[in-house]
C-alpha cells in the first residue's frame, strides 16, 4: 500500500482542550484545516477534571450556542467555590465564587467533569464542524521541515500530511514542543501527579466546593478532593518536581498513606470505594517563558507549558493559547506570512492576557513552599473577611486579579480595611 499524502494549510497535532479549541474556531473563521489525534474518543485524560471560568469565556467567544450545549450537558457538576483546608487543624477558608452572566442567566462560574465526558464533548463538536477533517488514530511521529512549511508523518497509517502551519495541542508529552520548539523540562518549572477516582467520599459542603488541602506533611505540594456526578471525587496529589526529586518522594504511596491514616482525611474515606488505580502525570508550568511559535508553527496549551504555577489548572490557558492560535492563522493566512518574525505577535498576546496572572501564581507558589510564611498568610486572611471575598472574586473576574500583583492592594486591605 503507498503512502497517503493530505496537503493542507493548517494541521493541528492534538485533540485535547487546546486542538479542539482551534479547530473549532478555525472552523467558525471559515478557515479548512486537519487535526490528528493518537488516541480514539472517547479516552481517558488523566487530570484534576476542574473546569475554570477561563473555559467558558473561550467557549462563548468561539460560538455561543457551543457554550449554551456545555451547560447543557448533564455530566458536569456545578461548582460554587474553593475551601482551602490549612495545615492548623479545623482550619479552612472558604471562598465563594460569583455567578457568571454570559446569557442573562446565573450561572455557575465554574464546574468539574471528568476529562473522559469533557474532551469527547469537544470531539464530538469537531466531528460537527464541517471545515475540519479530524483523523483519529493516527499518531504523528516525525516532523520534517520542508520549504514553505512542515511534512508530518504517521507511519503506522501511511500517512504524511504536508501542511503551510503545525498547531502543536500534543499535550505535555509533546515531541513536536521538544524537538522542534527546543522547550526543555527543568524540574523547577515542572510538577508531577497522581490521581485516582473514588466513589463515596463523605464530608463535602452542601453546596459544591472543591477542596485543596495543604497538609505539614507534603508541603510544597497539596491534596485535592474535587467532587464529581454520580457521588464521585477526583483525588489527586501534586508538587514540583525538584522537591520530588530532592526529597525522594514517591506520590503514589504518599496519597496513598493520607487517605488510609491522615486524620480528618482517613474519616472521609472510611466508606469510599477507589475505582481506579493511582495515575500519574506531568505538569509543564508557566512559570518561565518559552518562545511559543518559530517559522511555520504555533504551541499550545500544556505543549507550549502554560500550566498556572499555583493551581495546575490548564485547561482554561489551554482554550486560550487555542482560541488565539486560530486568530493568529487567519491573520497569517492573509498576510501569506508564517515566519517566526510575524507570529511572535501570538506570544506577545498570550503572555498580555494571562503573563501577569502566571507571574502572582508563581510567587504565591515560592511563599507556600515556606510553611511559616503559609501560617503567616493563613492568620490574615483568617482575620479579614473581607479580603477573602474580594480574592473569592478574582477567581471570576479577570481584571479584578491583575490587583493581585500590586502592592497598593494588600496595604488598602490589610492596614486599612475601615
């Protein structure tokens, strides 16, 4: 059988959050393109399943009705808030979020669902599009420069796919990020975790809110408890790889150990049901700027290491190194430009919109990794109300976080909340 050739202006490897998010806003510019992914919908992702209101600022901004059929969806569970459970025991803080209003309507700001259900959403969206030809199954494995663009190969497939512009989504295994972006895992820069699926977790609030727990024992790391339909928690465990490495910690028996005998977790879990083994994965974060494009190509999402420093979270970054690649295409497309020169315009609006944010994130997981400064920090915001409200907000709105990082803020709040 002879090799099969697609020649196209724009393939994207990859159909996570970050693939699927360009193909589909390709689509809506009217804009042809091809995505391949290894992996067959619907499949596991291993990850903590939060959903950030980042997602559906992207979702709406790509199609409306595409947002109105998530909250339609009935596998995702809304989600109110965030309790942060403090090593001083029976401590928690609670921080409620704001609803959000993008159709007249309260609506939850942000929800959890299982990677499995969420990502074949986005699939199943793809598969709708009629501008994207979306080859599953295939799994790209050489990456070769050729004049006026890249000549990508699936050999199991017998497949090449010569193309003007690669969107790399492929995730933070990437090679296409490795070999040809020249990104580079520091352990500095980088977070390993474990999660597993448990059924009949008890002790949640009556209203859903998902939990972070840092714990004495696994300082500068934390345990998460994010609740699921179907009286499911996700459960996971992360920290920086560095201190993984230097401390010789293994995280699999780790969470292991605190949900059979850490007191005030073990309880919680007296009834629960595990159902699925303790998987891991890794996080390339954002606390270092990498070039994000280079001559004919453009990464995303966990490729191009856009993880939030603090939270793990990368989804919602992920919608927006997605959303923004395909407007950086239509721009390139009609310019008849895909050199590195003409789409550094893409990283400087990346590192515009969400710089700052991945900055706060990254010395607020320097301070967590001092336990006293976490005590210190604990004691404020135990003591101001009001300054637990006014972060509780920020999670929603966007530009009311950029205050975060000046230092105008904390004096007005701390020393002169009257």
């Amino acid at each position: 059988m002879g090799i099969r050739t697609i020649e196209t202006d724009v393939c994207i490897i990859g159909a996570g959050p970050a693939g699927c998010a360009t193909a589909l806003k390709l689509d809506r510019l009217g804009i042809p393109c091809v995505l391949v992914e290894k992996a067959v919908f619907p499949r596991d992702k291993t990850c903590g399943d939060a959903i950030s209101g980042k997602v559906m600022v992207n979702l709406k901004r790509i199609d409306p009705d595409l947002l109105k059929r998530f909250y339609a969806a009935p596998w995702k569970m809304d989600i109110h808030g965030i309790r942060v459970a403090l090593p001083s025991k029976g401590k928690n803080i609670d921080l409620a979020f704001k609803p959000s209003n993008h159709f007249g309507d309260k609506m939850p700001p942000s929800f959890t669902a299982r990677r499995m259900d969420f990502d074949n959403f986005l699939a199943q969206e793809v598969k709708n599009s009629p501008l994207v030809q979306f080859l599953e199954q295939t799994h790209i494995t050489h990456h070769q420069r050729i004049k006026d663009g890249f000549l990508l190969t699936a050999p199991k497939q017998n497949l090449q796919i010569k193309t003007k512009m690669v969107v790399d989504a492929s995730g933070a295994q990437s090679k296409f990020s490795r070999q040809i972006g020249r990104l580079e895992k520091e352990d500095q820069h980088y977070a390993g975790s474990v999660r597993a699926y448990f059924k009949n977790v008890t002790g949640f609030k009556d209203v859903q809110f998902i939990e972070i727990h840092y714990l004495k024992s696994i300082t500068p790391g934390y345990l998460w408890i994010f609740p699921l339909p179907g009286n499911a928690a996700n459960v996971g465990i992360g920290m920086r790889t560095d201190f993984v490495r230097d401390r010789d910690i293994n995280l699999r028996k780790t969470i292991d150990d605190i949900v059979k005998n850490h007191p005030g977790i073990k309880e919680r879990f007296a009834q629960a049901e595990m159902e699925t083994p303790w998987q891991g994965y890794g996080l390339p974060m954002g606390s270092k700027r990498y070039p994000l494009t280079g001559d004919h190509y453009i990464l995303t999402g966990d490729a191009g290491h856009l993880i939030d420093p603090l939270s793990g979270e990368g989804i919602g970054n992920a919608f927006y190194s997605g959303v923004f690649a395909a407007e950086q295409i239509e721009q390139c497309l009609a310019a008849n430009d895909f050199s590195a020169e003409f789409l550094k315009a893409y990283d400087a609006r990346i590192w515009r919109v969400i710089g700052k944010e991945m900055k706060l994130s990254y010395q607020m997981q320097r301070i967590l990794n001092r336990p006293f400064l976490v005590a210190i920090v604990a004691k404020i915001l135990l003591a101001n109300q009001n300054l637990i409200t006014k972060i509780a907000d920020m999670f929603t709105d966007f530009e009311l976080r950029k205050q975060l990082v000046k230092p105008g803020f904390w004096i007005r709040n701390l020393f002169f909340r009257k």
